[in-house]
C-alpha cells in the first residue's frame, strides 16, 4: 500500500515517490510557458524522483511514459502539469490505473487554460505554472487511495407524460424487455397529437398512425399504464428512485369498465352541458364521459364538478341501472397513493399553446370568429364538434379565412422564441380548409420556416393552390368597416412587406396560430424531479448539441417538446434517443459513483444538526441512537456545502479534506 | 411611358449616415428588425407616406440618406407610438422618427414653406420669447410664413373660439424668461463641449 | 398631500373649459393643489423634432421647480404629461442626456434628483380618491347619457403607468361611477393626427373622421377625451369630417367637464358655454340639470 506522507520543512518522509509531467500541447503550453524550465524546477522538489516534459502527455506515448514509470520507478504519486482536468483527468487517471496503481492518487495541474492561455508574459508565466506544480507536488503527498462505488440499476422505467412522445419511449423499453411504468395525468393518453386531424407533410391522420400505437401500448405485458395520475414525489438517487404517484379516482373500476358507453347514453343529463375539454369547449359533455373515441384506456370518467349524485347524493342514477351486471361504477372510489421503484425516469409532458387572449388586437375571445389553430384542428377532425364541417358559431360557412403566423411567438412582448412547427402547421390548416370549403385563404407570414424533410416541397404544393400569402406581420383584427365591402366581417390589417403598402382584408374567419410554450407546471413538476428549466421554462439539456435528452440529474431524462418546440418526426426521435440512454443505463447493470463524498468524524459531531438542512440532496439525516449525523454516500454528490458549513469541522470531502487544500495553498505561497 | 432606371451602387450608400442612426438615442437595436411590418401596419398614418415606417427603418440602417431624409413620413409622423408598443423586437421607431425630422430640418431636406419645419422653428422661437405658448399667435405666425390664404378660410372658427373665450389675445409670458434663455444657451454650449 | 398642478400652455388657451372643469373637480373631491409656480412650456412633441437635447431640459425645468417645493405633479394635458414622463426616463437611461440638463438646471440655480412623480388626473382619481368616494359625491347622476371614452395615444403610449396600454378603462371606470353610460369604442387609443389637421389638412381630416363616424355608430351621444388637441381636432371639424349623407354632429367634452357635471360643481366651472357644438340640448334631453 502506498504510504501517504507529509513533508516537513522540504523532507521527504514517507517513502513518497513522485512523478512530474509537464505538458507542451504543442505550442498551446509551450508557445508561452517555459516548460523545459518547469520540468527541471520540479525534479529539485523534494519527493519528486523524476520529471519530465512531453509534447502531448495525453497521446498514447504520453500516457505510456508515466505507466512505463510507474513501473520502472515504482512512483506511488504522479503530478501532471497540462491542460484543465475537465478535460483529461479521466485520461490520466486510466493510465495510473492501468499501471496498477490507484487513480486518485494523481493531481493535474492547469498551466494551459490558467497559465499560457491567459498571460502575455512569458517569464511571469513559467514562475506562476512553477509555484502551481510546487504546490500540486506538496498536495499529492496527502491524496489518498479511494475507491468508486457500484451502485445497481434497477432495470424498471418511469415515462412520465402520455403524448406520441412518452408512448414511443414506453413501446421502445417495453420491447427491449424492461418493465415500464407510464403515468398520464389526463384520463387517457394521446396528447395534442391525438387532437389534430392531419400531420404534416405528409397528410397522414393523425389519429390512423397514433392510435395503433396507444393501443399497443394498452396491450403491451411490459407496460403499467397509469392514466388520470400524478407523480407527487420522486426519492432516491439514479438506478434507485422511489416514486409516489398520485392515482385520482374515476369513479369507474376500471378492470370491469368495457367501454361501452351506455352509462354515457343514459345519463340523468340528456345532452351535455360542461365545455368539453378535448374539443376546447366547441362543445359540450356530460359529466360521465370518454374523452374521445379512441381513447385508451377504453374507460369512461365520471367529473364529480358536474354529476348530480356528488352534489346532491339524490340522483337517479340510471347510469348504474344501464352498467347492469358488470357494476363498474363506483361513486365511492377514493384517491390511492401507489409507491414503485425504478432506475430511471423520462420526462415527457410536452407542451401548452399560447394563450392567444394575451394579445388583445387579435380579438381573441372578444369577437365569436377568432379561433385558435388548435381549435380548428378539432373543428375540421371528422370526430370533432362539427363533425369535419368548418363552420363558424353561428353554423355559418365562412367564405374568406385569414390564418395569422407567429402569434405569441418571434415576440419580445410575450415570447421571443420561434415556436417551430407553426408555419407548418399553418400551411397544413390552408390546404385543409381550402380543400374542404373552397373559401379563400390567406396566410399572413414574417418568414416561412420549412427545415424538415418534405417541408419545402409541402410548401410548393401550397403555392399551387391558391392560396394568398401576405409577407407582413399582423397588426389588428378589427371589425369597424372603413370600406364597405368590409361590413359585417373581420378584417386584418397587415402591411403587405414584398409589395410595399398596407392592406385591409375582410375575411370571416380569422385563425391564430399560437406558438408553444412550457406547460403551466414546469417549475413545480421540475423540482418534484429535481432538475432544471431554461430562463424560458423549458426543461434544460445537459448540452444542447452533444446531449439533448440527459439532465443535469443522473437517470432523469427528458424527450420531446418538454425540451422545446419541436415536431412529431423530431419527438420520436428524441424519444428514442431518451431510451436508448435509459437502456444504455440498464444495461450496464450498476453505475460508478465518484468518490468525492463527504464523510463525518463522529467523534467531533456534536450533534447540533447544522448540516442536514443545508444539503441540496438530502443526503444527511440523523442517527437517533448514536445522536449523530450521518451521510449516505450514494446520495452526496460532493457539493461541499456541509463541509463548510458544519461549526466543529467534523465533516470532510475525500479528495479535498482540509489538509490537502492548506498544503495546496501553502505550497503556492511558499517561496522557492 | 417614362422609364427611370434605378440600381443602387454602395457609392450610392452614406455610411456616416448609417453609422450615426444606429448610435443615436433609440437606434440601439435598428440591426434587430426583421421587417416584420407590424409598425407600418399599426400606424394610422402609414396609409399616406412614400416609405412605410419598415421601409425607413430599412433604408436608413442600410445608409440611404437621400431618401429617407426626403420622404414623406417623416412629416406624417404624429409619434403616437403605436409602432413601437407593438414592435416585436422593442426598436424605438418614433424616437428615431424625431431624430430623423431634427436631421431633416438642420439640412433643410424639405420644400419652402413646409408648413412642419415651420411651426417647429417658430413654437421655439416663442418659448425662448415667452416661455410659454398662446396658441392664436403661434398658429398665426405659422400661417403668415406658410399660407395666408388658409387664415382667412380659418377665420370663421377662429371668431368661434375667440367668442367661446378659448383665443385670449394676451401672449402668455413666464415671470423669469430670464431663466430659459440662460438654460438654453448652457444646452447649446454642453452639447459642443461633450460633441454631441 | 399637496400637489403641483401643471396646466400647460393649451389650458390657458384652446382647452380652457379642462382648466375650470378639473380645478372644479379638484375642489369637490377636496384635492389640495397648487399651481406650479413660473412653469414654463414643456416643449410638447414640436420641440422634440427641432431639438431633443433642448427639450429635456425645458421640461426638467419643471420637474426641477416641483422637486424644490417637494411635491407630485399632476399634468392634465396628454402632450405635458408625456413629454414630462420621457423626460424623466431619458435622464435616468442615458447619462449624456443627464450631464446636458443638469448643467442647464445649474446655470439658474435649480436641481433634480428623480423624486418628482408626473401623475395623470384619471390616476389621481381612480387610484387615490377611489371610485366608491366619487360614487358617493355624485348629486346629477349621469344617468342615460351614452359616453364614448377616447384616451387617445399619449396617455397609454409609451408610458402606460396606471392603465392597461391597449385596453385602458380608467376613465370608463370613472365616468360609470358618475352614472353615465360607457358604449363601446374599439378606436379608443387611436391617433388623432395631432398637430397634422393645422399642417397637412387632408390627412388630418381623415383620421377625425373615423373616430367621430365610429363613435356615433356606437350610439354616443357624446365623446369624452382628456387632452386639449384632442379635443379641438374631434370638435372643431365635424361640418368638415362630414358630408350630406353622412353629417357629423356630437358635442366633445372633456371628462373633467362631465365629471364636474355630475358632482355638482357650479355652471361657471363646467365650462359648458366654450363647446362649439352646443350642450345644453343633449342635457336638456337626458334631463341632467347644469344650472
């Protein structure tokens, strides 16, 4: 074992053998830092064996070059003087320990990105990287050998969120053989994608290729389908989370409910009078209900808001009369908390639209005729309000359709984001509408953004139909006629940009196309699992480019457009890659935890309890018997916080313990 | 038929010009727009200038004096601000819309007995006179220079007015004018002193 | 808490009857104000076109003159109670703008340290007396009268402290709790045209007809407006505005006035005698006494 040592006054005892490598990086270290001077002041430190300087000492050469003297030498300490560790700590550190001996017994010296990178003078900058590698040789005396940590995977999956992006996550683990557990807070999955008629660019129903896959999902062994539920609280730590889900009560046993709807057919009430929700309050349910027809679970809902029987217990109850033997309703069904284990968790609860009644000149809920574009998705869906008519509240045809780009979006006044799908989207609902109605369609633009595959050429095909595209940003929806020809409707003002001057177009129906944005709860669903959101409230990535679907949160994932706007084709994708990286995970079959843990001398703890509110990981907690603190080290992620904040100095960090940094700093002061 | 030809060379461009709208109070953030056309379509006055309000912010950033400092708009302005509570990328259209008619009125960019310049240069001149400003002798001073032949179509609504005891002939006049025209003159000098 | 009130050059002139009528109002609703001592013009937005640098400090001036006697002002005129507001931003963002009017003050002996708040009467009204208080001092309800609001630009752009930019309701609110009734009027904060109706008539023309032809379509019986250039474009044209077929014809009223009205501030002080489209036959109509 080697020994660990401390120097006095230069000595060395211990038995402490160090090697020094001083980097050039080419002409990055070199160009600025003497490093020939530097290796060779570093030989007369005391403990130090041997010191060299090499071009590259993270190439393969390099890398030998302290194994080979590790071996020969039989160093027991190594000092590496190059560039950040951020970089090449783990490099180095593999080549100790292919050498036999323990890794954390290195200690890498930055004299690029702190020295060479960032000083003009050379001589200054050789002393400064000098004094650094003196006091990293004075601070690796004191290092000692620690070990990672295995931790188990759990293998079963929490999706989080039940739209195409959740469902295609949960179809991938499932088939992968895992065991998956999806939670949808709406009583059934399917999301905004089970809500539009057609999808761009290909004009596919939507509902024909979603719903194959929701019922696969509904029939898969591999996945426990929780619809109408809630994560309430995640504990634990990646490959061992705990989670509570929150299961509200339908009312409806669900095993007996065959989803037949008779309870729906015979209700007290004749015709519906709450909005429904998924038609966007175009029309009206009853208070037992199936969201829509292809919804799964094939069960329906009872809303205790609106039943009789919760607000006055006096009711008929002819929906129970019509259930008959199968007795599937239930009006005493109570809210249960269930607690699973899983390894990892994926987060996709996708996205809300803007709320267009935020930007008052568009006259949105003011005048009857200003619909959003997802209003219109359900108005031309064959299953919708109208049944795929497109007719106005009052059951008018309109002759004229306006459909206005970017509304809440590209907008320092409400967002500034381009919420990414909505020129598609709109081009789509202008060949829709003028396919089915023959009016004329305007599309009122500032760019058309059409990046996808297909999307160009779905553009061209919009170009041959007839529809009117005004370059220029929509400034009112009025309806005070300045003409007569524009009586009795709404008319856009917008400048016409490529033509140069302002126009007024009277049409019947105006559509706003709404941006995207985070779902109201982001911020309360992001602390629950104990990751980030962006300044504008979308779910942060670990990297944007290199690591979309990863969090700052080991084993908590995200996918879709919780991340940001994005389309189906894109949404898959991700969902797949938060998969991949889920099973990837799983079946490494343990994790290796960093041993930069925090550790409680119990002899100085006195028990006064300071630390364990300060840790951001509720990783302390309080030994009752013993009156002591004490940490798990599979939840401490080595933030230092207790560390400083315990009043004794009973609590240390494995490779920052207090000698170590006062030998480091000692070292940098002392002069030679 | 007439046939203009029209191409524009970068000799054609005035750089100082686009230099100077772009630091001048409130052309912070001209590179940002997009030309959207959201300003020229909320302003009720755009039905009327040569250059929509997008076109001038354009051609302006882009250094082309010549026809910015003579177009129309920026006598129509009425710096309603409508343009800019609803710009998307928060660019101070009207502030540059001032700051384009003071340029326009220093190099004299517009036809004789303009009635605008007009009426600027005289309401100044009675601030400095009075400190303050009595409406009939300022419209009076203004159509004399421009049109007189409007004084005489206005007369009947001036008597009106004049009977409803809104046209005092008194010229209202502050006890220390003593007071602006030192506070002018210390403007003129700080504004040479500091180059602005 | 005593405040500076600033008239401005047009209530002195064109917009009397807001003088008599807000002074009237001030006094009903016990508001201690009094008069800015040698205020001078604040530059308006005709200043601004000639020389910006100048027109801070003239209306610092001002700013500078209430700051000395440490009180608020309130500016009744849109045009003052802008150009007093931009002022105050301008000095605060830009330091240039800042040394220029600070030396200028200097040089007559006056200061400013940002501690003067530019409030509007609608401001003063709604937010510190309250609707209920006014309710309450209300003896010739309003009632029947059909008022369209026109706020116009300046009072919600750029500056929109104490009402919402696009959909202001203040003066809705207080012209209710008067009794009256408010129609709807969606050209509420649209332009007048300003100054354009002296300089370029036409186009003047143009925007006053919309307001007024809207206004009457809403069934108004009178529009209801808070700055004197206002005021004068949306009363003093209307024969002009209109045609044979289509004839324009409506009293405009500052909101002061019909506020006056209703608090039963005497006929001297209402001002009703200065409308170019007479009055009186409206409220004889709707039987709302004046005298």
């Amino acid at each position: 074992m080697p020994e660990t040592g401390r120097p006095t006054n230069g000595s060395n005892a211990g038995g402490v053998r160090v090697g020094v490598y001083v980097c050039h990086c080419g002409t990055n270290i070199a160009g600025t830092v003497d490093v020939r001077a530097v290796s060779e002041y570093a030989a007369g430190l005391p403990g130090v064996v041997v010191s060299r300087d090499y071009k590259y000492m993270c190439s393969d050469p390099g890398q030998a070059l302290i194994q080979h003297d590790i071996q020969e030498l039989a160093l027991n300490r190594i000092v590496v003087a190059s560039c950040s560790p951020l970089l090449h700590e783990p490099t180095f550190r593999r080549a100790l320990d292919r050498a036999g001996l323990n890794p954390f017994l290195l200690q890498v010296v930055n004299i690029r990105e702190q020295v060479s990178w960032v000083h003009l003078d050379k001589q200054a900058a050789t002393a400064k990287a000098n004094d650094l590698v003196r006091a990293a040789v004075r601070r690796v005396f004191l290092h000692k050998p620690l070990q990672r940590r295995r931790v188990p995977i759990n293998p079963n999956v929490l999706v989080v969120g039940g739209g195409i992006t959740g469902i295609h996550a949960a179809l991938t683990l499932a088939e992968a053989g895992k065991h998956v557990y999806l939670v949808e807070r709406e009583p059934t999955i399917g999301g905004h994608m089970a809500m539009f008629d057609k999808t761009f660019p290909t004009l596919d129903c939507a509902a024909c290729i979603l719903t194959p896959k929701m019922t696969a999902v509904g029939s898969h062994p591999g996945i426990t389908l929780w619809t109408y539920s809630e994560v309430v609280k995640v504990a634990g730590y990646v490959g061992n989370y705990r989670v509570q889900v929150k299961r509200k009560p339908r009312y409806i046993i669900e095993d007996l409910c065959l989803g037949c709807q008779e309870c729906v057919t015979a209700c007290v009430y004749k015709e519906g009078k709450t909005p429904d929700e998924f038609n966007l309050g175009l029309s009206k349910r009853k208070p037992v209900y199936l969201p829509f027809p292809q919804a799964v679970p094939q069960k329906v809902v009872i809303d205790p808001e609106t039943c009789i029987e919760f607000k006055s217990k006096k009711c008929k109850k002819t929906c129970v009369e019509a259930c008959g033997d199968r007795q599937a309703i239930d009006f005493t069904q109570k809210e249960t908390l269930e607690e699973i284990e899983v390894g990892t968790i994926i987060l996709a609860t996708g996205f809300k639209t803007f709320d267009a009644g935020r930007n008052p000149y568009y006259g949105y809920g003011r005048y009857p005729n200003v619909y959003t574009s997802l209003e219109v998705e359900r108005l031309i869906n064959a299953a919708g309000p109208t049944g795929g008519e497109l007719l106005l509240r009052d059951g008018k045809r309109p002759q004229a359709v306006g459909i206005v780009h970017c509304v809440g979006s590209r907008d320092a006044n409400t967002n500034r984001w381009c919420s990414k799908v909505c020129c598609m989207y709109s081009l789509k609902l202008a060949h829709l509408i003028k396919e089915r109605t023959g009016a004329e369609v305007y599309n009122f633009y500032i760019d058309m953004r059409t990046p996808g595959k297909g999307y160009e050429e779905f553009y061209d095909r919009l170009l041959d139909e007839g529809v009117h595209f005004v370059r220029g940003r929509v400034a009112e929806v009025t309806d005070w006629a300045a003409h007569p020809s524009e009586k009795g409707k709404l008319v856009i003002r917008a400048e016409d940009t490529l033509a140069a001057f302002v126009r007024r177009i009277p049409v019947d129906m105006v559509v706003l196309s709404v941006g995207l944005e985070p779902q109201l709860d982001a911020q309360a669903v992001r602390r629950i699992f104990n990751i980030s959101c962006s300044s504008e409230g979308w779910f942060l990535e670990r990297h944007p480019k290199l690591a979309p679907v990863r969090t700052f949160t080991e084993g908590v994932y995200i996918a879709g457009a919780c991340q940001g706007p994005k389309d189906i084709p894109d949404s898959v994708a991700h969902a797949g890659a938060a998969a991949a990286e889920a099973l990837a995970l799983i079946d490494a079959q343990f994790v290796e935890l960093e041993p930069y843990t925090a550790f409680i001398f119990e002899d100085a703890c006195s028990g006064c309890k300071s630390c364990i509110p300060l840790c951001p990981y509720q990783a302390i907690s309080f030994a009752e018997e013993k009156k002591k603190a004490t940490i798990n080290e599979v939840l401490c992620k080595g933030c230092g916080t207790c560390v400083a904040g315990c009043p004794s100095s009973s609590i240390q960090q494995n490779f920052f313990e207090d000698e170590e940094i006062f030998e480091e700093i000692e070292g940098v002061l002392a002069y030679a | 038929m007439e046939l203009k030809r029209t191409v524009k060379f970068e000799a054609d461009r005035d750089p100082e010009f686009a230099r100077w709208i772009s630091h001048t109070v409130g052309g912070e953030r001209i590179r940002h727009c997009l030309q959207c056309g959201l300003c020229s379509a909320s302003c009720p006055l755009s039905l009327y200038m040569d250059y929509t309000p997008r076109r001038l912010m354009h051609l302006s950033r882009e250094g082309f004096k010549e026809e910015v400092l003579s177009s129309s708009s920026i006598w129509l302005c009425t710096a309603c601000y409508a343009c800019m509570v609803a710009c998307p990328k928060k660019i101070n259209i009207t502030h540059l819309m001032y700051a384009l008619k003071e340029r326009a009125i220093e190099e004299r960019f517009y036809p004789k007995r303009f009635p605008i310049p007009v009426m600027a240069q005289q309401f100044c001149r009675m601030v400095r006179g009075s400190g303050r400003i009595t409406e009939s002798w300022l419209i009076l001073r203004v159509f004399l220079r421009t049109a007189i032949w409007r004084l005489l179509s206005m007369s009947g609504l001036g008597w009106k007015l004049f009977r409803a005891g809104r046209m005092p002939a008194r010229r209202d006049k502050i006890q220390r004018q003593h007071e602006i025209v030192a506070m002018l003159d210390s403007v003129a000098a700080t504004r040479k002193e500091l180059a602005l | 808490m005593k405040c500076a009130y600033y008239p401005g050059c047009s209530l002195r002139g064109t917009g009397k009857a807001y003088e008599e009528s807000l002074l009237a109002v001030f006094r009903s609703l016990g508001i201690e104000v009094q008069e800015l001592d040698d205020w001078n013009c604040c530059g308006a937005t005709t200043y601004l076109s000639v020389d910006e640098l100048t027109s801070y400090a003239l209306a610092a001036r001002n700013l500078a003159l209430a700051e000395r006697e440490r009180m608020d002002i309130i500016a009744p005129c849109a045009a003052c109670y802008l150009v007093l507001n931009k002022t105050q931003h301008y000095i605060r963002d830009y330091p240039d703008i800042k040394t220029v009017v600070s030396r200028a003050l200097a040089t007559v002996g006056l200061e400013y340290h940002d501690r003067v708040r530019v409030r509007h009467p609608l401001d003063v009204f709604l937010n510190d007396v309250g609707l209920k208080a006014i309710a309450a001092k209300v003896v010739r309800p309003l009632k029947g009268l059909k008022v369209a609001p026109y706020y116009g630009c300046q009072i919600v752009r750029p500056y929109a402290t104490f009402d919402d930019q696009r959909n202001p309701t203040s003066m809705d609110q207080l012209l209710e709790a008067c009794g009256a009734t408010v129609v709807p009027y969606p050209l509420k904060t649209r332009c007048c045209g300003g100054s354009q109706k002296g300089t370029l008539p036409e186009i003047g023309l143009h925007l006053i007809r919309y307001l007024i032809a809207e206004a009457q379509k809403n069934g108004a019986d009178t529009i209801a407006t808070v700055c004197p250039l206002c005021q004068f474009n949306l009363e003093c044209f209307q024969k002009e505005a209109g045609s044979q077929r289509h004839p324009l014809s409506i009293p405009v009223l500052y909101f002061t006035q019909l506020m006056a009205l209703a608090l039963g501030a005497p006929a001297a002080t209402i001002g009703l005698r200065r409308s170019l489209v007479p009055v009186e036959p409206l409220l004889a109509a709707k039987e709302i006494a004046y005298a």
